[in-house]
C-alpha cells in the first residue's frame, strides 16, 4: 500500500532552536516530494524535490532527498514564532494513473 | 490572477441533504483533485482526475462523486450528506509529470448537522 509517513507528529520548541522534520515514503513510481505548510487555511508551497542529494534552500528552511532510503528532511534553521505551522509532506508517484498522497503532517510550535 | 477556486466557503448541511463543491481552475492543468482534511488525519484524496473524461479513487471516495467534463471544472457531489461528511475539502491542481507544483483552493468548511 503507498504510503507517507511523517515524525514526529507534533513539536514545541523555543525561538532560535532548529528543527528536523522527517518524512518516508512507500510509493509505486515514485515522481517528486513535496513540502507544504499550512497555517489554518490552504497549504502553502515550500520545496519540491525530484533528485537525492541536492539541498533545496529557502531563507533558514532547507530540504533533502534520499531516494535510496525513501525519505525527506525538512531543517528549519533560528526558528521565529511565524513558524509554527502544520507541514505537511507530499509524493506525486504513478501508481496506475499519477497522484499525491499526503503525510499526516507535523505540528511544530515555537515559543517565544 | 484566479488560480484554483472552491465554492461555497461555508456550508451547512442537514443530513441526507446533497451539494456540490465547486471547484475551477484557469492554469490549464491537467491534474484536478479533492482532497478531506480532519483533525489528525492530514489531507486525504477523495478522488482526482488526470484530463478530461478521466476520473479515479483516491484513498477515501465512498459518497462522493466526481466528474470532469471540461479541463477547467472539477466538482465533487455529495450524494447524500453525513455527520461523518463534516470536514474542510479543498480542491488541488498541477500540471501532469515530475517537477510540477501543487495549486491548492482556499478550501470549502463543510458542516453536516
């Protein structure tokens, strides 16, 4: 069954810590990851990842992918209160015709 | 700039009651989908469609149904609503192939009494 499974599922941490989130995947024809967040309306666009070893970055986010072992990490760097956030993580795969099945997501909290 | 657009933004819904969620882009994508979002559950595919004509199951499809008969146009029908329907929907397109980004609606609160 394809499947994507993200960890932790939630996480509180203080301004300035930096943070992992971790996503794996089990997917037919595996075609890109994607990397959303979402702050209680419609998921925003962070990353897409479609290569093993080349770090996407952003500002203090950056992301990677390792296709041998079927996973993402997602690094938020100095973290600020505006980052608390559901993220989600998504794989775009061909099993029978193309789709994107999401993570359950991660809740990450910053506290001041 | 449109983008993906949901109507209704809220409804309520008595049960047994039908409805369709609207949903419409104008990025020519060929890849629509519907996806359920309930607290603890993520985002879930109800169904999608990769052109016109061409529908498919995705992960949670039971009461609902689709169809595509235009590129633009991808409404989801609630056949006959249930308590167990109350969730936040939101429609999503992209492009078909690798590298492609996903285009999400502001989504539908849908609330079935």
């Amino acid at each position: 069954e394809d499947k994507v499974v993200q960890s932790p599922l939630s996480l509180v941490v203080h301004e300035g810590d930096t943070v992992t989130l971790n996503c794996s995947y089990e997917v037919t024809n595996f075609r890109s990851l994607l990397w959303y967040k979402q702050e209680k309306k419609a998921p925003t666009f962070l990353f897409m990842l479609t290569s093993s070893g080349i770090e996407k970055k952003s500002g203090r986010l950056s992301s990677i992918l390792d296709k041998k072992e079927l996973f993402s990490i997602l690094n938020i760097t100095a973290t600020q209160t505006g980052d608390s956030a559901v993220y989600l993580c998504a794989v775009h795969y061909s099993g029978g015709y193309q789709k994107v099945t999401f993570g359950i997501g991660t809740k990450l909290q910053v506290i001041p | 700039n449109a983008g993906v657009t949901q109507t209704p933004k809220f409804q309520v819904l008595k049960t047994g009651q039908s409805m369709t969620l609207q949903c419409a882009q104008d990025m020519n994508h060929e890849y629509m989908s519907w996806y359920r979002q309930d607290p603890g559950m993520g985002l879930r595919l109800i169904h999608y469609s990769v052109g016109a004509g061409i529908t498919d199951q995705g992960e949670v499809p039971n009461g609902y149904n689709v169809s595509r008969s235009t590129t633009e146009d991808f409404p989801l029908r609630l056949l006959s609503a249930a308590p167990s329907q109350t969730s936040v929907y939101f429609c999503a397109s992209s492009y078909l192939g690798s590298g492609n980004t996903i285009y999400f609606g502001e989504g539908s609160w849908l609330t079935v009494v």
